[in-house]
C-alpha cells in the first residue's frame, strides 16, 4: 500500500452509539475521501477533504462527519450508528502531481468492515 | 448520479474476451477503471481524459467517446488474474480534480 492505513479494520457497535474511523497516510496528499461499498452501489462517496480543514460533503453524507486538523488524518465520525450504516468503509487519497498530472487518481486504504448490530 | 455499468457479471475462460461499459448522463472530464480482487481495496488500472489520452495499463485497453458519455474497457486474451470486479469512475464537469464517482460494478471471473 502507498502509506494509507484505516483503522480498525474490523469493528461491531450498536445501534446509537458513535463512531469514528480514521484514515492515516504518509504520502503527504492533499486530497482524501471517505467511500462507503455496499454490495449493488458499488462505491458512493461520503465526504471528501481538499485540504486542513477543508472538507465537503458528498453523495451519501448522511449521517456522517468528518475532521481533518492535520494533512495525514482524516477522520470519520457517526454519530450514531444505526444499521444501515453497515458496510465497508474505505478511504483513499490523491494528488494531481506525479504521472497522472491534472488528474485525481485515488489510492485505496485496505478498508474498515463496520456491523451495527 | 452514478454511471451505468454494464454488463453486471461475465463469466469467461482462459484466453477469451470481454468488453465492460460505463455510461454516464453528464459531460465528463474523466474515465477511471478500477479493479478489486475479492477482500481486498480497489486498484487503478486507467485513466482516459477527455480528448482521448489515455494512461495507464499494458494489457487492458479502454475508449472514452465523449459525446456519447460512455466509456468501454477491453480485457483480451483473459487471464485468471483478471479475476475481480471492475469498476468505472467518472469526473463531470470541466476540472480534472471533481470528485469520482463510481458505477454499481462488474463482476468478472476468468475460469481455466
């Protein structure tokens, strides 16, 4: 992996209690993103983050916050979780430098499997 | 609003081909294909910008018709590593840095 790691990888909670996942990397990026996979949506994004704290929702945001006080963690919060938020989380980050100049290509996390029970 | 992938699963042998597509209802700046293996994170294979560069892969080929929205991926000669469920992410609008937004996916599997 290019220096992104979520954590935890595997978590079960109950409904109404908060949550926070984390996405840490050492690339240095300065775009990152939290997306949700359920099976038949493939990959919806919740919230994503142009900078320090600069942050903007997304398609499924919901539910959902987020923090970013340093350029290597960015942070998902619910709430309080509720069973439809069970799902894979994955968080990925870009650049528009490097061979792919102009364009944000993502990186993934190895993801975090959430179960609210 | 999510692009279109289609079909939703092929089923192939070893040697054989397949073609996926992706559709999108708005103007694009960008076709992205991903793979993911079964348990594991998604994994650039491409890029196609709009005016037709396209970076990334050696063996999988893609097009991106930008009047049509549409974006189709070329996997010959399939090998069992091609295993996993692709999918296509689109960038509208008229910056390279919009967000990406990703199809339903297509599950390919690649028998001996």
């Amino acid at each position: 992996d290019a220096g992104i790691t979520q954590s935890p990888r595997h978590k079960v909670t109950e409904t109404g209690t908060p949550v926070t996942l984390r996405c840490h990397q050492t690339e240095n990026h300065r775009y990152m993103y939290w997306y949700r996979q359920d099976p038949g949506h493939g990959l919806r994004l919740i919230h994503y983050s142009y900078g320090v704290k600069d942050t903007d929702k997304g398609e499924v945001s919901d539910g959902y916050s987020v923090s970013r006080s340093k350029t290597e963690d960015f942070l998902l919060t619910l709430e309080s979780a509720t069973s439809s938020q069970t799902s894979v989380y994955f968080c990925a980050i870009s650049d528009l430098g490097g061979a792919y100049s102009g364009a944000n290509v993502l990186t993934f996390g190895a993801g975090s499997r959430l179960t609210v029970l | 609003q999510q692009p279109v992938q289609s079909p939703q699963a092929v089923i192939l042998r070893e040697g054989e081909d397949a073609v996926i597509n992706c559709s999108s209802s708005k103007a694009l700046y960008s076709v992205h294909w991903y793979r993911q293996k079964h348990g594991e994170a998604p994994v650039f294979l491409m890029i196609l910008l709009k005016g037709g560069e396209q970076k990334g892969h050696e063996k999988i080929s893609a097009s991106f018709n930008e009047k049509k929205q549409q974006s189709s991926l070329y996997l010959t000669a399939s090998q069992l590593s091609y295993s996993g469920t692709y999918f296509c992410g689109t960038v509208a609008g008229g910056t390279s840095y919009g967000k990406l937004t990703f199809g339903q996916g297509t599950i390919l599997t690649v028998h001996p």
